[in-house]
C-alpha cells in the first residue's frame, strides 16, 4: 500500500510550523480530526532559545527542548531535550491514540531521527501500522531525500511553504480524506 504522506518542507526558519499551523485551522473549520505533534520555536536575541512541543490532539504542551544547558538532558547540536518533553511526544504519536485521527502530524523530522533518536520508532510504529492515514511530516529541505530513504516512504506531494499557499493544500489535504 502506497503511504499517504504530505511533506511540507523549506530550510530552517522558513516558516514551516507557521504553514502547518494555517493548515490545521483550516483542517479542523472542516471537522477533521489532526492529531500528531508540532514543534513551536521561541525567539530570544535573535536566536531560537526553545521550542515546546504540543500535542495536537489534546493541545496541552511541554517545554521540549532548550539552549540552556540542564543535568540529565541530551544535547542534540545546540539544543537539550527534555526527557519529559520526549516521553510527551511519544504518547502524542502513540498509534493506539492516534486512531481516531484522520491525519497525523509530525513536526519536525530530522537529524535526531536519522539517528534512530526523537520520533524515529514512532514514525515507524505509525507508517507499519496506520497505513491508511494520512499524515503530515514537516522536513527541512535538505534532509528530504535522506528522511525519504531512511523511513522508506515515497510522498505523495512534496509542499515548499515559501512557495505555496495553506489554503491549496489543506484543499488537496480534505480531497484525500474524502476519497479515503
């Protein structure tokens, strides 16, 4: 069966979260159910200082990771994660509290998960076993062809945000779930 992915993609700082955002208002005006994560950056001397993640299904959020350092946190190039952060994220994308979800969400993919770290056996659990979902992954553009051949998963559409608007594929996001 041919997976139902969606990636959404630019380079760092191009506003990808911001995209996916517009997107699940738009998906949920339309009585869709979003489940998954999204990964919202916080900005302090003009540099990304944290993010935290929040679960789209329940919208509760937790600090995931930062630029201070802190005891007991992995540090993933000039970030530390929160292992409460982590443990969140993994029941966020938990398949059995996925079910109900017409589509899931995961933001961001990256290193940390070609390193078989962050999401990576979540991603897994979820492409083995929710194949009839569709999902959204959120992919810098240069760790597209990598994330692709990792998780061996062909997309069914590639989204640049900067070159795209919301509103087009959250069209194209309800047309598939209606054919779904």
């Amino acid at each position: 069966m041919k997976h139902k992915i969606i990636i959404l993609t630019g380079e760092q700082g191009s506003g990808k979260t911001t995209f996916l955002h517009e997107m699940i208002f738009g998906l949920a005006k339309n009585n869709l159910q979003v489940g998954g994560i999204l990964a919202e950056g916080f900005w302090k001397n003009y540099e990304r200082d944290r993010f935290e993640l929040i679960d789209l299904k329940s919208n509760n959020r937790i600090l995931y990771c930062q630029r201070e350092p802190k005891d007991g946190w992995e540090k993933l190039r000039q970030f530390y994660i929160n292992p409460d952060g982590q443990k969140f994220g993994e029941v966020a994308l938990d398949t059995n509290y996925l079910n109900n979800a017409d589509i899931i969400v995961i933001d961001e993919i990256g290193p940390f998960e070609l390193k078989g770290k962050g999401w990576a056996k979540a991603i897994e659990s979820i492409v083995k076993i929710l194949q009839e979902k569709i999902l959204i992954w959120v992919v810098r553009e240069s760790l597209l062809i990598e994330v692709s051949d990792h998780f061996k998963i062909q997309p069914l559409n590639i989204y640049n945000v900067e070159k795209v608007c919301a509103e087009n594929v959250v069209s194209y996001v309800i047309q598939l779930c209606q054919n779904n």
